[in-house]
C-alpha cells in the first residue's frame, strides 16, 4: 500500500501504516520520519503515514562515439575463433552438418526428400504458367533454391521454392511489362509486335518468352536485396501483417489464382487482364467466351479433378495413419501425359501442352538493369511476403519441434535465395505452405531432405523434362487449384472468429476482398492501412468503466461486467483502457464526465451563476429593517459558506481516482489532459489521485510537474487502487473531523451573541 511523493533527490514512497508495521525501522529512519510527518497539516495527509525514501538508479551514460568505437573493435576482430563463428553463423550447414546422426535422421530425410521432389515437379510446372513463364524455370527454381536454403538457414523443415501466391504476383508484373513492350497476350511465344528489342545478354532478338524471364529475373535480383539490405524495414513491416490479414490475402489471392487458371481448365485462349478489376473482367470474358470451350480440355479437366480432390482429401484425414500421402498428382500427371501422347490430343483436339521442355542448365546471365526502375515497386510486396511467409513457418515448426530459429539468419536465407538464383534463370521464391507441411508430415528431420528434393528436381533437368512435352495444360490447372484448397478453407473459419473477435473478422474480410476484387498488391496495401487504422481506433476509443470493490478483498474490477460488486462512498474510480494521448484526449475527458456523472467544468459555471444571483438579490433588498431582521436569523444561517474544496458539490464524490494500469505511456497532451482534470475537479472540491502508474509514466508526471506540488504534498500517485481509497477515506475523514470541531469552537460564540440580542 505505497503511493508516491517527490524530492529533489529521488523517488519518495509513502506507505500506510498499521499499528506495529514499522518496528524494524532503524531509530534513525524512524526519527526522519517524524520530522517529515510534523511538517504536514491535516489538510495535506491524513495521520499515521511514515515516509521512505528511495533512490533511483543513475542513467547510464550514452555516447554514441563509444559505442560505434565498441561495435567498431567487435567486428574489426579478425583471429581463428572470430573467422570460424563468422562463417559458421552465416552457414549454418557448417555447424550442424558435423553432427549428423546418419543411423536416425538419414532415412527419415530419404523419404521426405523423394516424397517432397514427387510432388514438387508437377508443381514447379504448373505454377510457372502462373508466373507467366516457360516450365522449365519452374524446376529450375526449386532446385537452386533447396540447395542454397540447405546452407544457409536455420529451419529444418521449410521447404524453399515457387509459391503460389508470390508466381501470381510475378505474372501479374512479367505480364504488365510485356504489355508495355508491345508483345502479344498470348503465351506461345510470339515475336515481338512492332519494334524488335534486343536482348541485353547478346542473343539477339528477344521473344516472349525471352523477356518474360528477362523481368522475372530483375524482379528476383531486387526481391532478394530488399530481405538482404533492408530486413530490418521489411521486419518492421511484417510486423503489422497479422494472421487474420495473412489468412485473408492468401485466401483473395486463391480466388485469383483459381480464377486466372479457369481458361486452362476450358482450354479457353482470352486475354490476361491485370490491374483494378481483372478478377471480374476475367469472369465477364470467361462467360463471354464460354461457347469456344474445348470438350476435350473440360472433359480431362473433370476427370483430374475427380481423381486428384478425393485422394487428397483421403490423404489428409488419415495423415496421422499413413506413413506417406499417396502422389496421386504425381500419378495423374504421368498417367495424362502418356494418354495426351498416344491419341494425339494436341493435333487432334488443338489441346494446349507444355511443349518442349530443354534439359540441361543455361549459363549465367545478368538482371537487366534497365528494368530497376519500374519493377522497384513490384518487388517490394513480393518480398514482404515472402519474408513473413518463411520467417512464420520457420518459427511455427521450430517451437512445434523444440529447436531455435534465427529470424535474422532466415531474412539473409531467403533473400540470397532469391538474390542467387536470379543469375541461372529462376525468379522469386519463398517458404511453400503446402510442400513444407508435407515436408514436416512426412518425418524430415534436417535440411537433408531438401537437398534429397533437389537431387530429384536434377533428374528431371537431366533427362525427365523432355517426356512432359504431351502434358495438357489444363492438368497443370488442375494441380494448381487443387493446391489451393487449403485458402479457401478459411471461409469455414470466419463464424468461429466472428465469435471471437468481430475487428479480427473485419480484418480478414477487407483484406480478402480487396485483394479479389482490386489486385494482390493493392489489397495486401489496403488490408495493412485497415489494419493499422483498427489499431489505432482501438486506442482512439477504447473500453472505459468504473471500478467496484470484491467484498473482503483489495481486488477492484469492471462494475459493468462483474456481479456483487461494492462501491465506495464518495469515491469513483475510473479505468482508462489504453495509453493517453492527443488522438482520444477528447473521449478520455468526455467519457470519464459520463462515468462519474460529474462535469466540473459545468456544475464550476453553474455554482458561479448561482452566487452571482444570490449576490444580486442580496444587493437589491438590502435596508435598514433588512440590516435589522437579518441580525435576528440563526447563527447557522449566517455563518460563512465553507470553501468549494471543503465540501464536495455533489452527494456521492469528493475523490476520483484514476486507474492508470492499462496506460503505456501518455504524452504531453495527456499530460496537459491530467493537469487540467485535476485542476477543474479541484475548484468543485473533488481531488484527483493516480494509481497503478508504471515508472515511465511517474517519470513523465515528476518532469511535467504533476507530483510533489505544494498543494498536494505530492500523495497523487499511487501504487495501488486499495492505496488510494485508503488514503482518500482517511483524508476525508481527517477533514470532516477538522470541520467538527472549528464548527464546535464557533458554538459558544454564536450563542453568546444572540443572548446580547
């Protein structure tokens, strides 16, 4: 029960004592405190307060030079251990790779791996045609993106490769670029229309699909040195990308992707539309054109679906039973190939395949510079997602698995895996939910596994792709939107988490949408600003109630959600919910006249009014018989009104006591806030204290000169709400006594007076 009280020196804290409660304090304390206590009136503390005095801590000096200087003589250390823990904290594979156990982690990441690379190839195909891109850079994608991530992260079961939602926003970008170069909207790899450009690596005139790459691979150049350079922003920003605003963009961006693979599932040729509105500019072309439908595309469509959905289904509820899913996409694929070859779809039926698929790998080249300038902010969502998609998952399976996650040593992971790739012809990657999740259900037990995925993707550079030269794309379609069951799942979820938080809900709804109906980027722009702005209407209005007392206890709690709680006579205690600052200063004032049901500013107006009327009569019927018969009325009557601050002017308040626990920090606006509260419930005769005041905002209070005025002896802010009460009722009553007995003194006087009468 300690509240606080200032001095040039430190921290003063005042504790109510109880008789006995001080008698291990040394005589001379005791003799200090009996000094201090004779020096305070009756009017400043109630009786019975012995004084202690604390001293706070000294600041520590801060100089910037010493600590430059500091950082400087750590890094520019260079010895054997300082070069092995480098290289070791930047490599990661260095220190655990020593420690493999091959007899109990091996197999498990054997099979993981063959597993992983099983599904990973019809899906590094198909989701290139999403990033508008030939398939074979699908593959080369994964593969070099395992291989990298294996060295250089420290999660153990994040698979690192195309991802649905990041292809989505490269194709939307590759597709931009290509339509301002001038190139045609299909995708079969025409000629440029118009003037020919030349390709900046000296091969000549570049297709479409030449540049497709070449923009895809400046986009990856710049996505990767965005998490390189700058993770400390991009963490700052994925900070705020929370988890029903991340549940809510991939669920919209789903909805697109499924929308822009429908033509493949109709074998349907009509344009790729992007920016505002493309989801339903889609849908309006693909009714338009629904009569071009092939029968053939739709007929293999149906029937993949009808195989592939539920075997998938089947795999996820016994997932728990089965030691491995079934590659039913696997199979599908292989099983569609073969067919589309033997009976000639593509010639008999004009179904669209893959095509030619190269083996092998192409030489390095470089990112166009040219295209810096224009895709700079394309890559930036990119690689805020990207970055929240790895960290998260990577952070999720380390505490499932017990092992630490460096969310820094992740950031540089995945942008070199991003920053790398982009000179061997890959484009921008990330975590993958769906292969990680089957990475983790399948046993994987280090990143060997990744590099057992990546050996699988190398067979197929080497010598597989060409097979695939049959594969329909209305298969990879298939594949595509049946991987994105998971999102659109979420639906199922929102009466839950109407349940459990409406704003969350909100959130999640907003961002779905606008990530639908506007574009991906503008939508994971629209779905932070929300988000923030929820944020800031939670501080700006947030929950304000008066505290009740539990019977028998020192507990106060919310009178408006808690049953049989007491109030206390003449006091009213207000909780704020949130920090006090210049965006609710209004509300706070307005919402706390409403709780206590005092205005002072008003009943000050209203009781100035009032005198001032008295005042006015009394002027106007003044006389010599008025002299005379006023002399005749009671003592009581003519006895001076006490002061405002002796006698409180309403029947149910003469202290207010403001609850500052939920309080992070209050500014110099909140600060302006307390002091004018304080001064205007003064001039009515009601005093204001403070309680469950953290140190900053003590500290904040002591500077700005709130504590430790010579009006108040410096008992305003306390440490808990039973403090305050306690002293409050004893500061009352101590005044009431005061009263009594000046009223008692008066007494003999008056009547003394009126017998000469």
């Amino acid at each position: 029960m300690m509240y606080v009280t200032v001095t040039p020196h430190g921290c003063l804290l005042s504790c109510l004592s109880s008789p006995g409660a001080m008698e291990d304090t040394s005589s001379q304390k005791s003799g200090q405190s009996k000094e201090v206590l004779s020096s305070l009136t009756p009017e400043e503390s109630p009786a019975n307060f012995v004084h202690v005095q604390l001293e706070e801590y000294e600041p520590a000096d801060f100089s910037t030079k010493d600590l430059i200087l500091k950082k400087a003589r750590e890094v520019c250390t260079c010895n054997h251990q300082t070069i092995i823990a480098f290289f070791c904290q930047l490599f990661p594979v260095l220190d655990w790779l020593p420690r493999y156990n091959i007899k109990t982690q091996l197999l498990g990441d054997v099979i993981s791996g063959l597993l992983v690379g099983i599904v990973a190839i019809p899906q590094s195909i198909s989701y290139s045609l999403l990033a508008s891109q030939d398939p074979i850079y699908g593959i080369y994608t994964n593969f070099f993106c395992n291989v990298i991530y294996v060295a250089m992260a420290t999660s153990r079961h994040n698979f690192v490769g195309s991802f649905g939602i990041l292809c989505l926003m490269i194709g939307q970008s590759v597709n931009r670029h290509l339509q301002l170069a001038g190139y045609s909207g299909d995708s079969s790899g025409s000629s440029l229309v118009g003037n020919s450009t030349s390709f900046g690596n000296g091969t000549g005139a570049c297709d479409r699909s030449c540049y497709a790459i070449t923009v895809a691979l400046s986009l990856s150049f710049l996505v990767g040195l965005y998490q390189v350079q700058l993770f400390a922003v991009l963490g700052f920003v994925a900070v705020y990308l929370s988890e029903p605003l991340l549940s809510g963009f991939v669920t919209g961006s789903s909805l697109t992707i499924i929308t822009s693979q429908m033509k493949y599932l109709l074998g349907l040729k009509i344009p790729r539309h992007e920016g505002v509105g493309s989801f339903l500019l889609t849908w309006v072309d693909l009714f338009r054109y629904i009569q071009n439908t092939n029968i053939c595309d739709l007929v293999t469509s149906l029937v993949a679906l009808a195989i592939i959905v539920p075997v998938k289904e089947i795999n996820d509820r016994y997932k728990e039973k089965m030691k491995a899913p079934f590659p039913i996409e696997l199979l599908v694929v292989i099983v569609a190939t073969v067919i589309s070859y033997y009976f000639n779809f593509e010639e008999r039926y004009k179904s669209a395949v893959c095509g030619d698929i190269p083996t092998g790998f192409r030489k390095p080249t470089l990112p166009d510079t040219n295209l810096f300038s224009s895709l700079a902010a394309d890559a930036l969502p990119i690689a805020v997602i990207g970055f929240a998609m790895t960290v998260s998952l990577a952070e999720i399976f380390g505490k499932k698995h017990g092992y630490a996650v460096r969310a820094n040593q992740e950031m540089i992971a995945i942008g070199m895996c991003n920053l790398i790739p982009s000179f061997f012809y890959c484009f921008a990657s990330s975590a993958a939910l769906t292969k990680t999740l089957l990475k983790e259900s399948t046993g994987t037990q280090t990143q060997v596994s990744g590099l057992v995925t990546s050996l699988v993707l190398l067979l197929v550079l080497l010598w597989i792709a060409p097979l695939f030269y049959s594969l329909q794309t209305s298969i990879l379609g298939v594949v595509t939107i049946v991987n994105l069951r998971g999102g659109l799942r979420k639906f199922h979820d929102t009466p839950r988490m109407w349940q459990l938080s409406k704003l969350d809900t909100v959130v999640w709804w907003t961002t779905m949408l606008s990530s639908t109906l506007i574009t991906t980027e503008i939508g994971l722009l629209v779905g932070v600003c929300f988000a923030l702005l929820c944020i800031i209407f939670r501080t700006q209005r947030p929950r304000a109630t008066l505290l009740g007392k539990v019977s028998n206890t020192e507990i106060y709690e919310d009178q408006s959600t808690y049953k049989q709680l007491g109030s206390i006579a003449n006091i009213k205690i207000f909780r704020f919910e949130s920090s006090l600052y210049y965006a609710n200063k209004d509300y706070f004032k307005t919402v706390l006249y409403q709780k206590t049901g005092v205005n002072p500013i008003l009943l000050a107006a209203k009781h100035q009014r009032v005198e001032g009327q008295a005042n006015a009569d009394a002027g106007n019927s003044k006389s010599f018989f008025g002299t005379r018969l006023d002399c005749l009325k009671p003592a009581k009557q003519r006895t001076e009104k006490p002061p405002a601050d002796a006698c409180p002017p309403s029947l149910d308040m003469h202290t207010l006591i403001l609850e500052c626990g939920a309080m992070q920090f209050i500014d110099t606006v909140g600060l302006s806030v307390l002091k004018e509260i304080r001064h205007d419930y003064k001039e009515i005769g009601v005093q204001v204290l403070l309680a469950n005041c953290n140190p900053s905002i003590r500290r904040r209070l002591r500077e700005g000169g709130w504590a430790g005025g010579a009006d108040s002896g410096g008992q305003l802010a306390f440490h808990s709400v039973h403090d305050a009460v306690r002293f409050a009722e004893r500061r009352y009553r101590v005044q009431r006594e005061s009263k009594e007995k000046k009223d008692a003194v008066l007494d003999p006087e008056d009547l003394n007076f009126q017998a000469s009468l």
